[in-house]
C-alpha cells in the first residue's frame, strides 16, 4: 500500500506505531460528546518535521457502543499507550 507523502517536506510518511486505538464520539440528545466506535489504525510520522497522521483504518470499526462488551473494551483502550480521541 503506498503511504501518505507530507505535504511540507515531501517526504514519505513511516510507521511510528501500529495497531493504535482510535475513539470516536458523537453528540448525545443533551449535546454531551459520548464514545461511539473503537477503530484499529497505525500512527505514521513525517521522518523530516516529525508531523503526525492517523493511517491505514480497518475496514469497519472495532467495537461500536452498542456491543456488549463495549465499556470495557474502552477500558482496555484507555490504559494503551496511544490513543487518538475523534470528537463529533
Ligand atoms: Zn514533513
């Protein structure tokens, strides 16, 4: 798969880290930010500036918040050195 190029310094985007966890949040009836989804990604740097993107997402989420085990899936989540949380 070929990987992103940064736009800066035209450089070629590498793994920092793979198999992060990426939480997203949608807005509930109060208009309060609540988790939504799980998704595996990998985080790629810039080798150059150092810049930081979120890459390569599954093909569906990971968990939804309608699972059973979501909540502590979350948990689990939490604990993991790199987490990227994607509010609404
Ligand atoms: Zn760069």
């Amino acid at each position: 798969m070929k990987l992103p190029i940064c736009a800066k310094c035209g450089a070629t985007y590498r793994a920092r880290k793979n198999d992060i966890r990426v939480v997203t949040y949608r807005k509930n009836e109060e208009g309060e930010q609540t988790e939504n989804e799980i998704w595996c990604a990998d985080l790629l740097e810039c080798p150059i500036c150092h810049h930081e993107i979120v890459w390569g997402f599954g093909y569906k989420a990971w968990k939804n918040y309608y699972e059973e085990d979501f909540i502590e899936s979350l948990k689990g989540v939490i604990e993991r050195e790199y987490v990227v949380h994607c509010f609404e």
